[in-house]
C-alpha cells in the first residue's frame, strides 16, 4: 500500500511549497513598487492626512502631480486629479499660439500643406528611427512640399526651417 517513506516526502514537498509561497507573498508585500512607506503596510489608513503627502512621491513623480494627500496610494492612472487633467481640461488652460503662415504667395511650381496634427515632429531625414529631430510643428502651420520619398515628406516653414515629416500629418 503505502510506504511511509513515499508519504513523509509528500508531506515535506508540500510544507515547502506552501512555506515558499508564503515568503514570495512576503516579499511581494515588502518590496513593492510605488509602496508609500518602503517594509510597512499598504494600507491607506497607514498614509498620512496631512500635506507632508507630497514628500512620498516617488523620485520619477514630481510633488504637484500629488495634488491632495488621499490620492498618494492610488496609481496614477486612478488619481481623480490627473484623470481630470488628461480629458481635455488642461486643453482648456493651455497656451495656444498662432499657427505659422507664410506671408507671400507660393512660388511656381511648390505646393503648400497645412499641419493636421498637434505637435508633428520635423526630422532631419526621411526615418523616424534613424533620423534626428530638429524642430517641431503645430496643428495649423502652413508648409512648403520640396520633395518626398517613400511615406515621407520635405517641408519648409515659413521660419526658414527644412526636415521631414510622415505624409499623413499634411492636408490639402
């Protein structure tokens, strides 16, 4: 039937398994990431009420991202504060320029485009991996088309400013 070697070797595989489980539990609750207090508790009863909060940002997390004390145990992306920044009040508030035109009619043989996106990065070669950035435009600027090449198209910015943007951040 059963030997009582085969049974004690069951039993010690599984006090170990359970034992090491434990500890990796242990561990995790430990040393966790983003933990408010490095080796305590998790808990929010455990986090302070006052604005001295602030001081448990992580070091890649500026203090104002933590606008009130309650939200330093939440992850960024539950924080109430920041989801109200990312839809669409910050747009509110944000500073628009004025979209850069060119002064004089286009000379013969050049087409002009205008931006369709915020923020279209201006490359220094037809590649987004390869290439460097050296400027950026903005939803509204007018360009100059001076030559494509594969999904890619050189620009000129009425500051004078020649690269490369993907072909589909222009319209018209």
């Amino acid at each position: 039937m059963f030997d009582l070697t085969s049974l004690n070797a069951i039993q010690v595989w599984s006090l170990t398994s359970v034992l090491g489980v434990l500890l990796f539990a242990l561990a995790l609750r430990r040393f966790a990431p983003g933990d408010p207090t490095p080796g305590g508790p998790r808990s929010w009863r455990s986090l302070p009420s006052t604005p001295s909060a602030a001081r448990l940002a992580p070091a890649h997390e500026s203090p104002a991202t933590l606008t009130t004390p309650g939200e330093a145990h939440l992850p960024r992306w539950l924080r109430p504060s920041l989801r109200a920044e990312q839809s669409g009040e910050r747009v509110a508030t944000q500073e628009l320029r004025e979209p850069i035109r060119f002064t004089s009619p286009p000379r013969r043989g050049v087409a002009r485009s205008t931006v369709a996106y915020r923020l279209v990065r201006v490359t220094d070669g037809p590649d987004d991996h390869m290439s460097v950035e050296i400027g950026r435009l903005d939803r509204g600027d007018e360009v100059e088309v001076i030559g494509d090449s594969e999904g890619y198209l050189k620009v000129r910015t009425p500051t004078g400013l020649e690269g490369w943007v993907p072909r589909m951040v222009l319209v018209g």
